[in-house]
C-alpha cells in the first residue's frame, strides 16, 4: 500500500457517510425533498433556475462540465456579483471539450481535485448556503438533451450544512485550476 493511501480512503469514506447521514436527515425532515427526474423538467434547467436566482454564493462540485446553458449560467451570476466557486476532477478539466477554461476566464474561481487523492465524482451545487441540488448529472451536453437524470433539491438546514461543511473540506484539499 502506497504511503497516505489508507489516510485517504478514510477521509473519502467520512465525506461519503456524511453525506448519507445529510440525506438521512433530509428524509426525516418535515418537509420532504423535492425529486427532479429527466422525465418531468430536468435537473440541468433545475439548476440553471437555481444559479439565476442565486443572490450571495453558488458553490458548485461536479466531475465533467462542457454544457454551455450552465457555462452562461455561472457567467450571468458572476455578472450580478454572485461569488461562484466551482470545484471539478483534474483529468476531465483539461479534456478539450470542458468549459472549466472560460468559466474561469468569466470570472469563476476554479479548483480540481487531484487525481492523487482519489477519482472526484461528486456532482452537487448549494446555492446561497440555504439550498442543495445533487444527484447523478454532471454539467453536460449528454445529461442535458440525451440522458436520463435525477437529482435531489432540499433546503433542511443540517442537511445543507453539512454540504456546505465537506465543500469547505473538498475546497481546501484542492488546488487552483491551471490552464
């Protein structure tokens, strides 16, 4: 086993029952999340409505991005002065159809996730600390127009603050984005 590889895998398996514990918690919520499918309106216009009406933060984590309706959608939130902060694997932001590269230029502040600590295939947003959209789509072309997609949205407190918790986490284990 190489050095640091237990370490790894155990911080990587906090952040995952972390995670099912906030959506636990979500379940058992008095209200219930609302469930977003490709069958009904999916969840890439789901989020894109989310990040219009974003008016403090956008802190998003997905693992590939070259859906251009979601480039211009973080690009409009910059424009209204919304801090977005995007976190992405290393290896897909540098694949040449990956928008990371003009989403930084338009002002987002990009961080990947090395690829030493493990393949990073976490796709969720919080928007405005208050709310979270997760669940198997990334910011593509593909979950736009031809996959079938679901995702998750709730606003419970401890759930979205524990999001907010392993983004923090996630966000200071990564490195700037180079192009």
């Amino acid at each position: 086993m190489q050095p640091g590889t237990r370490t790894r895998a155990v911080g990587a398996l906090r952040r995952i029952a972390a995670l099912a514990a906030g959506l636990l918690a979500c379940a058992a919520s008095a209200e219930s999340p609302e469930i977003i499918s490709s069958a009904q309106r999916g969840p890439i216009e789901v989020t894109r409505d989310a990040i219009a009406q974003a008016t403090t933060s956008v802190a998003a984590v997905v693992y590939k991005f070259n859906e251009p309706s979601m480039l211009q959608s973080v690009t409009r939130a910059v424009e209204r002065g919304v801090e977005v902060r995007l976190l992405t694997a290393e290896l897909e932001s540098r694949d040449k159809r990956s928008l990371v590269w003009a989403a930084a230029k338009a002002g987002v502040e990009v961080r990947v996730w090395p690829e030493k600590q493990g393949k990073m295939h976490a796709k969720y947003v919080l928007v405005d600390g208050s709310e979270v959209l997760t669940g198997s789509y990334n910011w593509t072309r593909s979950a736009a127009k031809g996959n079938f997609e679901i995702a998750i949205r709730f606003d419970d407190a401890p759930s979205v603050q524990r999001f907010a918790e392993i983004f923090e986490e996630m966000w200071g284990e990564s490195r700037r984005w180079k192009r």
